[in-house]
C-alpha cells in the first residue's frame, strides 16, 4: 500500500513538526490564538461575515495581514504565501488544498475599512491586552523610550527636480480632469520638458556655471507661477486633487529660493524649516537623528518594556520632529491599556524641560543622562543651582544672589531670573578664560535660568546619584527593541504619506508584540 504523502492530508491532520513549525513559530501559534484576538462578532454591521471571491472570513483576512507584517511582505507575497506555504495555510486554517486565499483586491478593500471601522491601533490594543492578561507584562513599572528613522517611499530630489516634478503633476492630473493626453496638454501649454523624470537629463547646460543654474531656476519658477495662475483662472471647477497639486507646487517652488534685485531667482543658504523633499511623498521630511546622522522621510518613536520586549507604544511623524514630542502620546497609549509607567528612560534628547513637566504632569517621571559639555566655555550645567537659597554658585566657588528678570528664548512671555555674578571678581578668577566671551571682554558672568528649571534640577541631581548609572544603561532596550522593529520593515515605509505609515507601524508593533506573546508563553498542546 502506498503511503500517504503531507500534501495528500488535510491540514487539520497535518502534524506541524512534519511542517518545521517550532513550538513558538508565528504560523503554529496564530493557528491557536488568531480567535483569542479577534471574532466574527468584531465585525458586526459589516454585511456578510465573508468577503472575496472565493469567499474569506474577516478572522481569517486579519490574521492575513497579521503574516503580512510579521513577515514584512507585500500584498501579492503575501497571497502567494498563501498559496504555497503550508505553514501559512496551517496557521490560517485553510485546510481544504481546494480552498484558496482571497484576491488582492479583496485583501486592500478589508484592510482600508478595518483601519475606517475599527481605528489603526484596534489590533495593537488587542494583542497589548492578551499579553496584559497572559500576565507577561511584569516590568511596565519602568519603560523605555526611543526614535529611529523610517525612510519614505517617495523619491527625495533636489529643487530643481521638485519644481519640474510638481510642474509634471499638475499638468498630468490637469489632462486627466479635461480627459486628454497628457503630454499633448503639456505641449499646448509649452510645458513639455517638464513631463520626462528628471529635467537635468532634458537641458544642456553647463551645471558648474552658477549664472546658467540660475537661468533654468528662473525659468522653472516663472513656468511654475503662469501654470498656477492659469489653473486658478479656471475657478471652481477645477478639482481638489489640481488645487492641491497647484499648492504643492507654489510651496516647492519658493522654499529654497530668493528673488535677486533684476527679478531672477537663485539658490539661497540653508534649509528651509519644514522643507518638503518629495512631490509623490510631500509630507517627508528632513531630519536628524544626530548631529551627524541626517534622515530623508519619518521617525518612528517607541515606548516599550526592557525585559519582556513589548511595545506598549507607538507613533509616526515627519523627520523634523523633535524626539521628545510624541512622548506624552506615547504614554497615552500605555495608559490605555493600564500599563502607564512611573519612569520613562530615554537619551540626552528627551531630557528638556518641556517634555519633563508634561510627563510629569501625567505621573511619569522621565530620566535621562544630562547633555554634554561641547567646547571650551563652562555651560550653565556646571554651575550650581540652588533654587531655595535662591543662589547660583561658578565652578571657582564664587557665590551670586544678585538677579534680574529678563525674556527666556524658549517661552518670550514668561520672564526668567537672570543671575549676575560681580565684574570684580569675574576679571580676577583663575577660570576667566574659560567663562565666555563677555568676561574676557571686561564684562561678567551671568546664568539665566530656564522656565523649567525644577524639572531640570531634579534630572540633575539624579544624575548625580550613585543609582544612577544602572539605571540609565536600561536605555539600551530601546535599541535592541528597535532593531526586532526593524527587522520586520520598520526601516522603509511601505506606503505614501504619513497616516499610511503610522498605519504600517502600528502593525510592525502588533506583529512584534504577538510573537513575543508566543516566544514567552509556555506551549501546550492544543
């Protein structure tokens, strides 16, 4: 008698072992807990509780795109995963080798009203929840918090592309609205150069030649302002998706430019703040993670457990986002699921003043290492700042209690003490070198303090303490929980624009949190 091939059973009486699933793999594990996360009585209100053809179960679409982000594929790898991979097929319970996962189209169609219905973070608060009452969750007393860069999918190019792209984009959505060709629109205008990818294969100049840089500018800026003015001219019936190309295009146009005194355009110094570097992508942003690490699109910042690894939680935003912001809305998150931390440990750069009173003020105290002394002048940090005795002491021991009120730069309507140290004793102290550029003038020191100065105060007598020190190396979690989110796609976004890949985080997170859920729970057979 002919033995029984795998591929001749149903997988209902297929063993795993003889599929290589190990106790916590992803596909062996979903199998048992997909219907501990989510039902059929979670979509409610949605029509019939099957969606495609041929049909798929709504329980079974989400644990679809549970694989998909565990496994950081596409929506047609995912499919053809589907197909192929019994280790797919044994988690999703397609046990019928007729049966067959649903189209594409179907997939995207029951992801876009998820997201609608249910809210981005439905499935992240469910499995949150399930590690919460697995009891998994024993270290959420203390959490770590960080940011890494999420390069966008849109291509970052330089003014010249910008403006030329933009000019492209209007023109096409344009022909698409009056139903015509796109580039015989684009010749009728006399805008045809700009309809190729990039316009510095399309000119002959000489490109180390400022003044010929200059010319294509002036002529790509006066292009750019006749083509928005002769949409404008078209009133009202000009639809949103013009208006808002027309838009894209007047900010890409001027953000890196000045008017010269004849009325041609140049580049100018610097970068704009919030400078938008892709017309397909326009919400990228630059950025820094470091002085010398820049970033082309987003950040992702996380809050997460140190021992058990868990994201408790998760935010987008532009690359110019300071890393501190988010931090409220992280703890928000937590919170939410009854797991808000009493200490947060994050870098240098969530040690502001700002960030410490709002968390605060939400019952987490943040803590950090103090910033770095940079250069040979002592900084304000190396002064003693007593705010009780109301006295500020050099590091020479000299003693001030003279002050006036004055501006801080940080918050203009509130006024500040500004402590001043004696011109006499400042000229004569061994340190005067060392002490600014005022008092090697003749001047004084002063020390104007901060609006955040309690909060400042305690980060710094924190630091101080013996305690300190191990506490603040529980920061390096983040890192290492960082890199499990990287690893599932967390690197390179998946989709355009930023709600999308707030989306795409929100996943990665949920995925990650899942299969920490599987590696620590203890097995048993089902």
């Amino acid at each position: 008698m002919a033995r029984e091939s795998l591929y001749q059973l149903s997988m209902c009486a297929v063993d795993p072992d003889r599929l290589g699933l190990g106790r916590d793999s992803f596909e062996r594990r979903l199998r048992e807990d997909l219907t501990h996360l989510v039902s059929d009585a979670d979509f409610v209100g949605w029509g019939s509780s099957h969606l495609g053809r041929p049909p798929c179960s709504r329980v079974r679409l989400t644990g679809m795109l549970l694989l998909q982000f565990r496994y950081d594929l596409s929506d047609a790898e995912l499919i053809s995963r589907c197909q192929r991979d019994l280790g797919f097929r044994y988690a999703l319970r397609l046990d019928d080798p007729v049966t067959q996962p649903p189209k594409v189209s179907s997939l995207r169609r029951f992801r876009a009203r998820l997201r609608t219905e249910l809210g981005e973070e439905f499935l992240f608060r469910r499995v949150v929840a399930l590690a919460r009452d697995r009891e998994l969750i024993s270290d959420a007393d203390v959490q770590v918090v960080d940011s890494t860069d999420t390069r966008c999918r849109g291509a970052c190019i330089d003014t010249y592309n910008l403006v030329s792209v933009g000019i492209g984009t209007v023109v096409r959505r344009m022909a698409r609205f009056l139903d015509v060709p796109a580039l015989g629109l684009a010749r009728e205008w006399g805008l045809d150069r700009y309809m190729g990818r990039s316009i510095k294969g399309r000119v002959d100049i000489d490109w180390s030649d400022v003044d010929a840089r200059n010319a294509l500018l002036t002529e790509e800026i006066r292009d750019a302002d006749a083509l928005a003015q002769r949409i404008g001219e078209l009133g009202a019936d000009v639809p949103d998706d013009v208006k808002a190309s027309v838009d894209l295009l007047r900010t890409v146009s001027r953000q890196d430019v000045e008017e010269l005194e004849d009325g041609t355009f140049a580049m100018k110094r610097g970068t704009a703040k919030g400078r938008t570097i892709s017309i397909t992508d326009p919400e990228a942003r630059h950025g820094r993670k470091s002085p010398t690490k820049p970033i082309q699109g987003f950040k992702t910042h996380v809050l997460g457990t140190p021992v058990s690894e868990f994201v408790l939680g998760i935010a987008m935003t532009d690359a110019a986002t300071k890393d501190a912001e988010p931090t409220v809305a992280l703890l928000e998150q937590a919170a939410k699921a009854g797991l808000l931390p009493k200490w947060a440990i994050g870098d240098r750069a969530y040690g502001t003043g700002p960030n410490l009173r709002r968390c605060a003020a939400r019952g987490v105290a943040v803590v950090s290492k103090l910033a770095r002394k940079r250069g040979p002048t002592m900084e304000k940090g190396q002064f003693t700042i007593d705010l009780q005795a109301g006295t500020v002491t050099c590091p020479a021991g000299q003693v001030t209690r003279e002050f006036t009120m004055v501006k801080h730069t940080d918050s203009p309507a509130e006024k500040v003490r500004c402590y001043k140290f004696p011109k006499a004793t400042c000229q004569v102290c061994p340190l005067k070198s060392q002490c600014g550029s005022q008092v090697k003038r003749g001047g004084r020191r002063t020390v104007t303090l901060s609006p955040y100065e309690p909060e400042l105060q305690r980060l710094k007598a924190f630091n101080a303490q013996s305690e300190a020190k191990p506490v603040l190396r529980v920061r390096a979690a983040a890192e290492r929980l960082i890199s499990h989110l990287i690893r599932l796609g967390m690197r390179h976004a998946r989709y355009f624009g930023l709600e999308l890949t707030r989306y795409q985080a929100s996943m990665t997170a949920t995925a990650h949190n899942l299969q920490r859920i599987f590696t620590l729970t203890k097995w048993s057979p089902a």
